[in-house]
C-alpha cells in the first residue's frame, strides 16, 4: 500500500467558481497519496487503498448538503 505515482495521471482539478467541494464534483480522496482523484472505482488505481468518498469534517459536511441541496439536520 505505497503510492508509485500511476494516481497523478487521474488528479482531480478544481473549476474556477466552485468553492472548494470536491465531494460534490465527484471527486474521492485516497489517504495514502494524499490527493483527490477523479476515479469511478472505490479502490485507488496506485496503491489500492479504499478511497474516501464523503468529507469528514462537519463543516465540508455542511458544504456538502448545501450544493447537492439536502436538507439539513442540526
């Protein structure tokens, strides 16, 4: 479970006017590269490691249900 670089060619870029909601774009995180991808599996294609798919702190949470326009609960 070492990156060897093959994820670099699926890095995720961010669009001009998107406030930083790479969970909304469709984007994943892989711990171990330390990077968003753009990805369709749930496996990262370098090292094999379970890519995140949902944000884990509260307010990119919050983020999060804003721009897909769920509702809230506090």
């Amino acid at each position: 479970m070492v990156c060897n670089q093959t994820c670099l060619k699926y890095k995720a870029k961010l669009e001009n006017g998107v406030g930083g909601v790479h969970y909304a774009l469709g984007h994943k995180r892989c711990q171990v590269c330390s990077l968003f991808i753009n990805w369709d599996g749930l496996w990262c294609p370098c090292c094999g490691n379970r890519l995140r798919t949902k944000p884990r702190n509260k307010k990119y949470k919050q983020k999060l249900r804003e721009t897909k326009g769920l509702a809230t609960y506090e």
